[in-house]
C-alpha cells in the first residue's frame, strides 16, 4: 500500500472514531443482592404503581387516587427495595434448587393481572404503558415472583394448629371476632352546604331519598340510592359514625360537613353489638391461625436467607427517585 493511502485511511479511522458517539451510562442500580442487580428503575416502577398503576383506592366508600408525598419518597423507595431485594433472594434459592415455573403458570398469572387491570377500567397495555413497563419485562417479574413463592411454600409447609393453639389464637383476638354494632345508611354527596340544605327541605317535604341520591349524589354509591350498606361503627370517618348511629332507622341528618363535601344521611337499620363463641367462630379461628403460623414461618425463613446472603445497598443512588 502507498503511504499516502495508509495516511488517508489511518485519518479516515481516527475520525470515525472521533464522531462515534459514546456507549451509554450503565443503568444506576439501587442494590446488588447475591449478586443480581436492581436498578432504580425498579424502584421507581414500584412508587409509579402506588400512585397510578395500581388503581384506584376505595376509602370510605369514596374512590381515590393512591397520595405519594414527595417527602416520603426515600423512605417509601427504601421499603419498596427491601421488597425487591428479598425477592432476587428467593429467586435465587429457587434456581438453586432446581425449581422452575411454566409458561402456563405464568400466562395464569398475566391473565389474572389483566383481569384486575380490567376491573379498575382500564387494559394491561394501559396500565403496562402507565407503568413504562412491556410485556415482557411483565412476563420475567411475574415468572420470577412466582418461583419465589413456589419455594417459599415448599420451605414452609405449614401444619393445622392443634385444638390448644386455635383456642388460645381466639383468647389473644377475641375482640376480632365479636360482631360490633352495625348502621345501614344511605347518604347524598354535594359540593356546596347550599345544595345539601336545598336537597334536605326537599326530602322533609317528601321527596324520595334515594331519588335524589341518584340525581344529585357525587360517590361512587350515588347509582344505587346512596345506599353505603351494612358498616361497623369506627369503620367510616368519625363524622359518619356520629350523624348515622345518633339517627333511629328512618330518620335523616342534618347537613354534615367532611373533607369530602356536604351529606345528608338516612338510617335504615341498626344492628347491635354481638359476643361470639369459639365454637361459633371456629374455621375462622383455625384460617386465621393457620395463616398466623405461615406468615411467622416465612419470616424465619427470610431471616435465615438475610444471615447467608451478600446485600449492598446504594444509598447515593437511592436520591435519584421521585
């Protein structure tokens, strides 16, 4: 070769070189746990699907968006890795015990989640794309929260608790099982004291409750009359309880203000407080303590894996969610 070319193509290179664009920043990672990564963006998944992604939380018979405050951000994302982190330490006793999980398993799983995404109005692609999360990064946490429980039950086959510890269960929440006293009430939801007041002369001049309720009422319950159904007394915010279990059955309040609104309430029923016997309450008692013991198995177990395992936590990377 002529050393003239050999310069033009050594020139050549160099400025390819130079105009190469630069591989990206490594993902930063929140935590190593034996040896899997989490990247922060998992975490920060995690918080999305607090505040959106999960759906719609029920309070008090009022649907609500899930409240993430800023400042509570490093101690929620802190949780939430804890999660992640036992997780990738389950999955990997999983794999090293030969367990698997099939397709079918999974494709079970993705439809159930499509089911509940459903269920709170929207598709799995919505929430998927809600979450900025694809399908198949789905599939793989799906796949791997599976194989975690899978060996969690096999290490933690929990026995039925003999009759000694069921009653002894009911002794320590006996209070859980007696029923407290119930109201069923009906409720109007308005935005403004003038329209409730408007709504409560109409009714004491024999309008129909539930009309109204139905026409004018904002909660999710106002399609069926207002109807709240059947509540234990300290279930409902404190304004509730002491407009409905002051009222006797068919008598409406006043106008009662809270955070949400302006209501009127009708009571329609009352229920009093009622003491239960463990002879009464029995398969509860054995679900309940059974489960008790489980749970109490599981957190040995994670204990026990915590002891062996090599976690590093990256507490500067940490600050990067919001």
């Amino acid at each position: 070769m002529r050393p003239y070319v050999f310069l033009l193509l050594s020139c050549a290179l160099a400025a390819c070189n130079r105009n190469k664009a630069p591989p990206p920043p490594p993902a930063p990672v929140a935590a190593v746990a034996d040896g899997t990564s989490i990247p922060v963006s998992a975490v920060q998944r995690e918080i999305d699907r607090l505040r959106h992604g999960a759906g719609t939380a029920v309070v008090d018979g009022l649907e609500e968006p899930p409240q993430v405050d800023a400042k509570d951000v490093p101690r929620l994302g802190r949780a939430l890795l804890d999660g992640l982190v036992d997780r990738a330490l389950l999955v990997n006793r999983a794999k090293l015990a030969g367990m698997t999980v099939t397709d079918a398993e999974v494709q079970g799983a993705m439809d159930s989640l499509a089911e509940s995404a459903r269920a709170s109005g929207q598709t799995l692609a919505e929430r998927l794309a809600q979450d900025g999360q694809t399908p198949e990064a789905l599939a793989e946490e799906t796949r791997d929260r599976l194989l975690a429980e899978k060996w969690v039950a096999e290490q933690t086959r929990g026995e039925r608790p003999s009759a000694a510890e069921a009653r002894a269960y009911f002794e320590s929440h006996r209070s859980e099982f007696d029923t407290p006293e119930q109201a069923h009430a009906l409720q109007i939801l308005v935005t403004t004291a003038e329209e409730a007041k408007s709504l409560l002369d109409q009714i004491r001049k024999g309008a129909s409750f539930e009309d109204l309720a139905k026409s004018h009422g904002q909660s999710p319950d106002a399609r069926r009359g207002g109807d709240l159904g059947w509540f234990a007394r300290g279930t409902m915010p404190k304004v509730f309880d002491e407009a409905c279990f002051s009222l006797k059955p068919g008598q409406v309040s006043g106008v009662v203000q809270s955070s949400y609104g302006y209501h009127l309430f009708k009571l329609l029923g009352r229920r009093p407080p009622k003491k239960r016997s463990l002879d009464e309450v029995q398969k509860e008692v054995i679900r309940r303590a059974f489960l008790e013991k489980k749970a109490q198995a599981e957190r040995q177990l994670l204990d026990q894996v915590h002891k062996s395992a090599k976690v590093q936590i990256d507490e500067p990377a940490l600050q990067l969610l919001r």
